[in-house]
C-alpha cells in the first residue's frame, strides 16, 4: 500500500493516481489530505504537490491537477533518463518533472479540448499535436513515465512490488461494407457497372458481373476466413458492424437485408459483436440509439462495445 498526501485531493488527481497505480503499477494507494495521519503512516509514502514535508519523497506538481477547466497551457518539453518528459518543476523534486501532469494531459488528450485545427470531417490534426512535434507521437510514452515513477518508489523504497504486466492480443475488425456486390440491389450495382464502364475499368465489370451471376466468390466475404483463423490462432475477435442509414460515407448494406443479418450472425459465432456508429451519427445520440437497437434486435442482447466510424469523437460526446 502506498500512502499519498496531496493537500487538495481533485478529481484530476484521483483519476491520474487510480491510472497510474491501479492500471499501470497494479499497487494499492491511499490519497490523504491529513498531514497527521501521513505523519504517522509508515510504508512506502510520498507527498504530490509543492509542499514538502519532513521525512517524506515528494513529486512537486506543476499545478495542472489543480485546475479547473480546460486553459492554455506553457508545456515544457525535455528529457529525463532517455526519454521525452513534460512539466518542468525542477530538482527538488523526486522526479525533475512533475510525471503525473504529463499523463493527464496525453491520456485526457487535453489538447482536443482547445482551439485547434480539423481535417474535412472534424477530427483533430495530429500533426499539431506536442506529441507529434516533439516525435514521440508512436511510443507509448505514458506508459513510460508510470515506469519511471515506479523505479523512482523502488529506489527509495526496495521492497515494493508492482504487478507484472502481461501482454495480450486481440483481433479487431470494422465491417463498413459486408460486400462488395453481393446484397446491394438492382440499382446500386447497375450504377457500379456505369461508373466502371465510364472509368474504363473492364477488371471491375467483370468481377461485379461474375459475382452477381454466381460464378465468382464476393471479394468481401472473408467471415468463413476469419472464423478459421480466430480458432486456429486462438485469438480473441472484437468485431464492430455499421447499421447506419445510406449516405456519402456509409455504403453498408440495407440493415434489414438478409445477407447483412446473416453475416453479423456469422460474425457473432466466434468474435464480440459491438456496434460501428454511422458517419451521420457523429453528433446525433438518435441515431447511434437507433443503430444500436438495430443490432440488438439482430442478435438479441444487449450491446456494450463501439468504436467509431471513420474516427470520430466529438467534444460533445464526452461532456
């Protein structure tokens, strides 16, 4: 157990501490914001903030689990021990950068929540990102600084013990489109046919014309595939189904055609069925509800995993 004395216990200072210790570390921890009873606790301790106390390692705080609302913030990009680091708060410190602070704002994305630039479908730039200026927008730097907090505690304190993190796999696959030819109607695949014909595209014709007359496999209708390997490899499948109304960027099939409820029953027999938001229901909650009843009533039972369409996550979503 690890004691933590912070004067002004916030929830950004729950959240990152139960990150850190909990999800990361594996090691229990107790926030106190009583100087008497961290006084006279014993065992691994430490206080977080810039309030030293007597006998004790402190990790001074650069001030960002303190506030409220989203602010600019002055982010300090350095190195410690090899790695990139954020939130210089100097060398009293145990850790010349104040580590936690640096974890809320990536795992947050605190970034997002400011004035910044999108691409055509709103979604944020990363390129613009500290991260991605800083080039370390692909290493799993947070899990790096938890790392680094924790050889910190183990310098100090040698008989803690952190849980050993294990490594697991799992396949996971969007369904925009469950076939390439095969259930899309008369009028949708006439309309393929002109716009390849138009395009000069004789390859394509003869594909469309192959599967639809029986001779030739859909190209998309792989589910037999996927099934064997999930069970030769024994991996753990999550798949997630678009159920969305037509439109520029949702060509799935009717949700009601029998060749798209046959394939989401396929996939159900050896992977996690969880929904795939519609583009349209970006920012409309009616829709995802409608989606999400759809494939419910498909496989009836609830439905408690999404992951969304072309990437989309407005702020909205998650006030």
């Amino acid at each position: 157990m690890i004691t933590i004395f912070c004067e002004e216990i916030t929830p950004r200072v729950s959240y990152t501490f139960e990150f850190v210790f909990t999800s990361v570390l594996g090691v229990d921890f107790t926030l106190t914001a009583d100087r008497e009873a961290f006084a006279n606790s014993s065992g691994v301790r430490f206080t977080y903030g810039n309030e030293a106390m007597e006998g004790a390692l402190q990790f001074r705080a650069a001030g960002l689990l303190g506030e409220e609302g989203v602010l600019q913030q002055s982010v300090d990009v350095g190195e410690c021990r090899g790695y990139p680091v954020l939130f210089k708060v100097g060398r009293e410190s145990a850790l010349e950068y104040d580590l936690f602070s640096a974890i809320f704002f990536l795992v947050t994305r605190y970034e997002e929540y400011l004035p910044h630039q999108t691409d055509k479908h709103g979604r944020y730039l990363a390129g613009q990102s500290t991260a991605s200026e800083h080039g370390f927008l692909e290493r799993p730097i947070v899990d790096v600084w938890a790392q680094l907090i924790g050889e910190v505690l183990m310098k100090e304190f040698p008989d803690i013990k952190f849980t050993e993190r294990k490594f697991r796999y799992i396949n996971t696959i969007d369904i925009d489109n469950a076939y390439a030819y095969v259930g899309k109607g008369a009028v949708r695949n006439v309309g393929g046919i002109v716009k390849s014909a138009v395009q000069r595209d004789s390859d394509a014709i003869s594909e469309r014309l192959g599967v639809l007359s029986g001779k030739s496999k859909d190209p998309y209708d792989t589910y037999a595939y996927m099934k064997a390997m999930a069970e030769e490899c024994e991996t753990e499948v999550k798949s997630f189904v678009l159920l969305g109304d037509y439109g520029a960027y949702d060509k799935n099939l009717p949700h009601s055609s029998t060749e798209q409820i046959t394939m989401v029953k396929q996939m159900d027999e050896f992977s996690d069925v969880g929904i795939h938001p519609s583009y349209r229901s970006g920012d409309r909650v009616a829709s995802v509800q409608k989606e999400i009843r759809r494939l419910e009533q498909i496989l009836d039972r609830p439905i408690c995993s999404s992951r969304q369409h072309y990437l989309q996550d407005a702020d909205s979503e998650w006030n």
